[in-house]
C-alpha cells in the first residue's frame, strides 16, 4: 500500500474515533451516580479481622499500584451524589436548624418508659446494652467511661453530626440521660462473664456491668443511643478494591474521591480511628429497589477522646505502629523524641469532657490515622481542595451550634473545644486550598466568567492575586481548539465571554478559558485552570473543569 493511502486510512480512523468519543456528553455534567440499580440478591456478610487489617495495612500497600486521580469525579471536578456520599453543606448551605438535626429522624429512645435489653457487651473497660424502646426501635446504647465522664458522648454526637453535614452516612445518634431501673431484660439474653463463659444476663449481673458508668447527681447515666441502621447488616466495607458481589460497586475503593478526601476530613476531627472496623454496609430496601448503602460507624474516638479513654498522647502524630518511627528510635539509640512530646495539651482534669485535643501543633499535611489507609494514602491535590472547601464553608456560628448539640454543659470546655475546632479549620484550608490554582465557584452573570478565589475569601492566602486569561474556541467532536483572545491580565475576578452567545453553533461548538492566578506568594497559584461553557439556550453554562495538579 501506498504511503499516503496507508496515512489515509490512519486519518480516517482517528477522525472516525473521535467522532464516537465526544469531550462532553448531553447529561454532563453528571450529579447523580447510578449505583443505586436494584440488586435483588443479598451480598454476603463480609466478616473482617480488625488485627488482621491493621497489621495487612501496616506491612502492606493495598489497592491500585498506579496512583492515578479520583475515577468517580463529573466534568465538574466534583463528587456525584451516590450510596456513598452526598455533598450537603458543601453544594447548599445548610441552615442552622438542619445541622444541629444531622441525620436525627425523631428524638432517639423515650429514658421515661421501659428499655428490654436483648443484647450485651460485658468485656472491655465500658458496657454496651443493646435495647428495644417501647416504640419497639433498636438501639445500641454506648456509656462514657468511668474516669473521662462525657468525653465519648460529646465525641460521638458532634462527629456525627459534622460528618452527616459534610456528605456521608452516619446512623440516628442521640445524648440520653437513663436510670439504671429502666432496664429490663429479655428473657434468653446471654452475656460472656469475666471468664469468657457464656452465661444468662441477670438483673445482678446486670447491676454489676453498669458499676462502670458514671453518674450524675440524679442517679442518671449519661449515654449515647445510636438507632439500628436502615437494611439488612452487612459488615464494613474495605477501603481498597470492590465488592465482588455488588454489581453496583464498580471503582476501586481508594480511588473513590470521598474516601480519599475523607483523610483530610478526619485529620481535621482527629478521627484517627478511620478505619474498616467503623464503618458499615447495609442492604437496603428504598422506592422498590434494593441497594448496598455504606456508612460511616462510630465516633467516639474523635477530637481529643480515645472512646474508651482520653485519646493517647501520641496518635494522630504518627502511627500506631510507625515504622519510620521505630528506624529512628533504632537509629539514635532511643534518644529520638516524637513531637508529641511538645504537645500543650489542656488541664485534663479541668477540660474531661475535651481531652487531648490541640492545634498549635496540628500540622494536617503530617497528620496520621491509626494505620495506614489505602484511600488516604492516595489523596491528591485536587482530592485535597475538593474537602478543604467544603470544610472551609462551615461558618464560625455554625461549628458554635453543632458544639453545641455535645451538651458539654461548661462554657470554658465549650470555647476550648470550638476555637480548637475553628484554628484547625484554618489550617486545613491554609494547607490545601493554595495547594492549586484556588479558583472555583464558577457562574456566568451579564455575558460575563465570574469566579471566586477562594484562598482569599476565607483569609488563608495573600491577598492581590492577578489573573492571566486566555479565550479558545473549542470543538466538542474534534477537540480541536481555536485562540480567540489572550493571554492578558485582569486583578478582577471576572471574565467578558469573547463572543456573543448566538454565534454559537449548538452544543459541540464550546468556549475554553484558560486561568493562572499570578501571586509572587504563592507559585503554585499558576497551575492552570481550564473551563469549558456550552450553550443553554440564550446564555452558556459552565460544562467542565480541567484543573492542573
């Protein structure tokens, strides 16, 4: 064959192929994920070691050997609403009301009628009871501990309701104050004795298990009643790979954004027990489809609690068991010192309700979990200011009003807690808002590009930023790319469209503008940002985002 016929046909077949492949598709961009197609079949319970997955994850990397950006992000960079996640007060801002309400239903397990409890946990430093109320609802019923009253309660309601705001699934949880006489047992309940002998529960045994939990003046105890989930229990979820027998779960899970981005939510709330144990999949039954929905389980082990204790001094800083840690211990002869030790903690016996949580040394780009997380370990840049600004939306009042939802019931602990809550957000969005070029909040207004710098809306980036601007024509089919106007400089965030809106020839012919925000403070400002708007009837909108990391 000839040269230039064999060219030929090469041309044809690539013109041919892009063709088939548009940049942009008709429903981009995408906001809801289709992961909720009915499975009729239950997936099986998925039982996991916690030490098995603790030391695998010590000693090994799981997941994918190429350390590629997020798969489940839309044309906008953004996360898709999905059996996962749901962006809430990150899209819509939530009103004060809805945060202080969180995933809250009704008003938890009524402490003035009778609990029957079918279920009981004997070992370990607390109790746990699990009750049916005399509504007939389940519930687990977890106790602070005895030497940090409140600590685990106030932990585990305010996570709660931080993390249901930021877009994942949590359980019904609520502070509820008991007397011990309204606890009735059912009868055949069994619980494990201090031998590890199975034995009935008796009203005694009973008595003996909440000797444990502290009391207040009243006689009452303090506790937190987290509601049975919605569905059928399926065990955790792993944060490497999918479910085989999901046919819905088809991205690996430490590629799944949310879960990447989950590292820098967690580091924020010194969640340092993120891990397959605390959280839950469950099979659930929704407008006559069954689906798995996951969630996010157990927050006790937040902010300076350690759910059973106060928090150790040393996690969050490093590992539990940190091998660099350990090399450098080896290396100095034991003489090396971690950083905690420099840690300013508060009075820990006047701030029991706080415990070790601090943010003069909060560093989140350092921070660490319990062990290491596949997902977490995979977080980009763009994964990065993805969470940064949505934790950055939550305003100083707000945080004030889910503290306040702890009832840690002392004005001095309750400004401890939110200024140490408050400076941690700073950093968070100090870190990884300038990260990238921090442009976003993108609208089209009077034939006009706006866009919002975020670093310097929220006060975490030098203000005088200049905005190089370059204007293209773009074909949806061809990807071809046309230069309209630019490169030119403008200190105002905003940007003319270069040509009016009915010369565009329908929804394949598409205007690109290209940004770099020029700061001598901040180099990596310069990554680009490219934009893409298409035609919606007589104005354009903002189909996707390209960001450079």
């Amino acid at each position: 064959m000839p040269r230039w016929c064999f060219l030929l046909v090469v041309l044809l077949l690539t013109s041919a192929a892009r063709t088939d492949s548009p940049r942009f598709f008709p429903d981009d961009p995408v906001w809801k994920d289709p992961d909720d197609l009915d499975t009729p079949k239950k997936p099986e319970e998925l039982e996991l070691s916690d030490m098995y997955d603790r030391f695998s994850n010590i000693f090994h990397d799981f997941g994918d050997p190429e350390m590629r950006e997020a798969q489940n992000v839309n044309t906008l960079d953004e996360v898709p609403g999905s059996s996962w996640f749901v962006n809430r007060h990150g899209t819509r801002r939530m009103s004060i009301d809805e945060l202080v309400r969180g995933p809250d239903t009704g008003t938890g397990p009524d402490p003035t009628t009778t609990w029957t409890v079918f279920k009981s946990k004997s070992q370990g430093i607390t109790p746990g009871l699990e009750i049916l109320d005399g509504k007939g609802d389940r519930y687990i019923i977890k106790f602070d501990p005895i030497q940090a009253p409140k600590i685990a309660s106030v932990s585990e309601i305010i996570g709660t309701k931080l993390f249901y705001a930021l877009g994942f699934n949590t359980p019904e949880n609520y502070v509820v104050n008991v007397h011990p006489d309204r606890f009735t047992i059912r009868p055949g309940t069994l619980v494990k004795d201090r031998f590890g002998d199975t034995v009935p529960l008796t009203p005694r045994r009973l008595k003996r298990l909440l000797r444990r939990v502290p009391r207040r003046p009243d006689g009452t105890m303090r506790a937190v009643a987290s509601k049975y989930l919605n569905g059928v229990p399926l065990g955790p979820f792993r944060y490497y790979e999918t479910r085989t027998d999901d046919p819905n779960d088809v991205i690996a899970h430490e590629n799944r954004r949310e879960l990447r981005g989950l590292r820098l939510f967690a580091a924020w709330l010194n969640h340092d027990d993120t891990r397959s144990q605390n959280t839950q999949d469950s099979w659930t039954e929704e407008n006559g489809k069954h689906f798995v929905r996951h969630y996010l389980l157990d927050f006790g082990s937040l902010f300076g609690s350690g759910s059973v204790d106060l928090q150790l001094p040393h996690l969050s800083f490093h590992y539990w068991l940190d091998l660099t840690e350990v090399k450098a211990n080896a290396a100095s002869f034991g003489t090396h010192t971690s950083e905690y030790h420099h840690a300013k903690w508060p009075d820990l016996e006047k701030y029991e309700a706080v415990g070790r949580f601090e943010s003069k040394l909060f560093d989140p780009e350092k921070w660490k979990n319990d062990y290491r997380n596949p997902a977490f370990v995979r977080m980009t840049a763009r994964d990065a200011f993805w969470a940064a600004k949505i934790l950055m939306r939550f305003t100083r009042a707000e945080l004030a009003a889910i503290v306040k939802t702890g009832r840690i019931e002392d004005p001095d602990q309750e400004a401890y807690f939110l200024e140490t809550l408050v400076e941690r957000q700073r950093k968070c969005g100090q870190a990884y808002l300038n990260r990238i070029n921090p442009i976003d909040e993108l609208r089209v207004v009077d034939a006009a590009l706006e866009f919002q710098n975020l670093s310097e809306r929220y006060g975490v980036g030098a203000a005088g930023a200049v905005y190089e601007m370059t204007w293209s024509r773009f074909g949806n089919r061809d990807q071809s790319t046309l230069p309209l106007k630019g490169p030119y400089t403008d200190t105002e965030a905003r940007a003319l469209l270069p040509v009016p809106v009915p010369t565009l020839r329908g929804p394949d012919d598409l205007l690109v503008l290209d940004v770099r925000t020029l700061h001598d403070k901040h180099p990596e400002w310069r990554k680009r940002v490219r934009i893409y708007l298409r035609r919606e009837g007589d104005s354009v909108g903002v189909v996707g985002i390209e960001r450079e990391s």
